[in-house]
C-alpha cells in the first residue's frame, strides 16, 4: 500500500467520524432542547409517582412522572431540574443548586403545574425538603459546611416559609429549645430534617454535643422541645401517630452508622424495621403501612419501600429515582 492510499485512508476515516460526531451532537442537543422544554403534569394526579430523574441523559435530575401500578414504565419528563423535591396539595418545593464561587441554593415554590410562584435564594447545598399538608408551608435544609450527616463535623442550615404571605423563617437556630424541660442554649446546635404535622406544628432533627434529638416544634410560639434522643430525619405518619426515622447504630467510620426505626409518640417504643442496610435518607410515607427511602443503585439512587411495622422485607419501588412523591 503506497503513502498516498494510507494518508487518502485515513483522511476518509477522518471524515467519516467527523460526521457521526456532527449527527451525535445534533442529536444530543435535540434531545436536551426537548427536555428543558420538558412534557407537562400536574401535581397530585391519582396514580402517579413524581420523582427526580436519575437515569443519564438530556433528562437527569429533572422531575419526572410515572404511573404508581406500572413504575418501570414510560416516563413523562418536565423541564424542572431540581437537587432535593418535595410535593403536597398541589405544592411542590424544587431546592436547585446554583452555580458559582460559594455553593448555592435557589429554594422554588411551584404551584401544581410546576410553575414557578416563589424564590429564595441562600448559601448551603441542598439537603432536604418537606411541604405541610395543606401545602401551605414549605421548609428545606442546607449544609452550610460539611456536606454528608456520617459524622458530626457539619454545619446545617433550616429554614421554613409560609408560601402563601412569603414570611420566612430563615433559621431555626432562632427558635428557643428546651431539651429535658428546661430551657436550652449551645453554641453548637444544628437542625434538620423538617417533618409537619401541619401549618404550626412540625417534628425535626436537633444535634448537639455530637448527639442527637427528635424535637416537636412550633413556628407561632417559635420554641421546639426534644421528645427521644438519637433521631434523624423525622417522617411523620399519615394519621400523626408515628415517626419513621433513621438511628444510629454503628459508628460513622463504619460506613453504615444508620438502620431505619419506627418509633409510636404515644409510647415511645422503638421498632427497627425490616430493612438491613444503612439508609441515609428521610424516608416517606407512601400510605398507613409502607414507607419509601432511597439506596444507592447503578444510576446513583434506586427508591425501596418497606413496610412500616418491622415486618415484611424491602423491595425495590424505582430504579434510577429520588425525592417521591406519592
């Protein structure tokens, strides 16, 4: 073969992936303009499970829908991209990253057609989200330093905002605590993982002095007192009666410090359930007898669900997903 066929070769090689690396680009950004435009949904649709995106492509981390009796089949994809997601009564609350030298938050209020109703915007990167009942109140969470509950060397941020007057709470670091029925000062206090009873009244995480405490809270009278120690990431029941959490069992150098309890208010007896591995989420109640949480998967997050007495075993809900909402 002369010098002359090998350069005229690989110049129709070169040519050849010049243009399937056009069509790919094409391609891709056909599809990314498709996604950002994203399908429509509504909050709240019987039968259908909202959800953050996981899977790769023009679609991860935007907000998708799928049919609750079907939940490996197709997907309705939107255009709202969100880090943490939380939904109730036709309100959802989308905390996005932003960009930038310091990290970021934009904590969005959307109403049921995931259009956008409220900003605010803070310092932190996203954690966690809830939205009352009624779906008048949203709260969220951010670390502010550190960015993983394993050990206790992190700084948290909470803040709640009434959607409908805009009020917010920016901190509950401004809340007076009262921890063993006197009145409680650390400089040390961390707070998250809202969970609401309902407009007022809302359970949540408190850490101090490398321990912590489920509290019961209340946004008029602006004080939370601590109800059981060694609680994390509240989930309160339907009907109000019981909290879904995670406990810490094992030391955080062991890389799986947490097993998910249920604990009764009325008794405060503790039952682990039947799900072994370590979950670090704050689970969510699909009904009066099941949660939901998420586990690492191939695609970053698969959601599980389990039943919410200790009995039962864990079954896998929906691969490639976070953040549900039922």
């Amino acid at each position: 073969m002369t010098l002359r066929t090998r350069l005229l070769i690989v110049a129709a090689c070169a040519l050849v992936l010049g243009l399937a690396a056009t069509l790919f680009t094409l391609r891709a950004g056909s599809s990314a303009a498709n996604a950002g435009r994203g399908e429509q949904f509504t909050l709240g649709t019987p039968g259908r499970i909202v959800f953050r995106d996981m899977r790769m492509g023009p679609g991860k981390d935007h907000l998708a829908s799928v049919a609750a009796a079907d939940p490996g089949g197709p997907r309705t994809v939107s255009g709202l991209v969100c880090a943490r997601f939380h939904a109730a009564s036709g309100t959802g609350l989308c905390l996005r990253d932003v960009p930038g030298l310091a990290p970021g938050y934009d904590a969005v209020v959307v109403d049921a057609r995931l259009r956008p109703q409220r900003h605010v915007k803070g310092t932190g990167v996203p954690s966690r989200t809830r939205v009352s009942p009624s779906g008048r109140m949203a709260a969220w969470t951010v670390f502010v330093s550190g960015d993983n509950y394993g050990g206790m060397n992190f700084s948290t941020r909470t803040s709640i905002l009434d959607t409908r007057t805009g009020h917010l709470i920016p901190s509950l670091e401004s809340f007076t605590v009262y921890k063993d029925g006197t009145r409680y000062q650390a400089a040390d206090t961390n707070f998250w993982g809202v969970t609401f009873k309902d407009d007022t009244h809302f359970y949540a995480t408190l850490a101090t002095h490398g321990k912590t405490y489920l509290i019961a809270g209340d946004t008029t009278r602006r004080e939370v007192t601590t109800l059981h120690a060694n609680v994390e990431c509240p989930s309160l029941s339907p009907d109000g009666t019981a909290i879904v959490y995670k406990k810490r069992v094992r030391d955080a150098s062991t890389g799986r410090p947490w097993h998910l309890y249920r604990l009764d208010l009325a008794t405060q007896r503790e039952t682990p359930l039947a799900e072994s591995r370590n979950v670090d989420d704050q689970a969510l109640w699909i009904d009066a007898t099941h949660v939901a949480y998420s586990l690492p998967g191939d695609y970053g997050s698969d959601l599980w669900t389990v039943p919410a007495d200790g009995t039962g075993a864990p079954r896998k809900l929906l691969q490639a997903a976070l953040n549900a909402v039922f």
